[in-house]
C-alpha cells in the first residue's frame, strides 16, 4: 500500500498502512501511470476496486495532456 501526494505539477509516493481509496492490479497500474489510461475509464470498466470515490480523478492527472516519452524499455 503507498500513499500518493500530488502537489504543484509533482508525485511523491511513501508507505502506507492506511485503508486504500483505490486497489489496483499492477498490470492496470502502469497503464494508468503510463497515461494509456485514464482512471475514470478503469473505474467505469471495474478494472480498479474503489473504495473513495474521489479519489479517481485524481489518478486522471497521469493521463492529461500528451503521453509522456521514454527511452527505457520494459
């Protein structure tokens, strides 16, 4: 379980031991991450277990604006 704080353009990710808003498969984490997709449509596909509503726009911020590029492969 981590906890992920956006602030100003910016993720930080610790631990947590808190209850999840959100439970997620690793496989659905990167595309979600990655901006391949938006939360809203995982949520909408029940791909993603959600516990806090509000929490899933949120996770949208990863797949505003263009796909980010990469030269690291997986």
């Amino acid at each position: 379980t981590l906890k992920i704080d956006l602030e100003d353009g910016h993720a930080t990710a610790q631990k947590t031991s808190a209850a999840p808003d959100i439970e997620i498969a690793d496989r659905h984490w990167a595309a979600i991450v990655l901006g391949d997709l938006p939360a809203t449509q995982a949520a909408n596909l029940n791909l993603i277990k959600v516990h806090r509503p509000a929490a899933v726009p949120l996770l949208d911020a990863f797949a505003a604006g263009p796909v980010p590029f990469c030269n690291e492969y997986f």
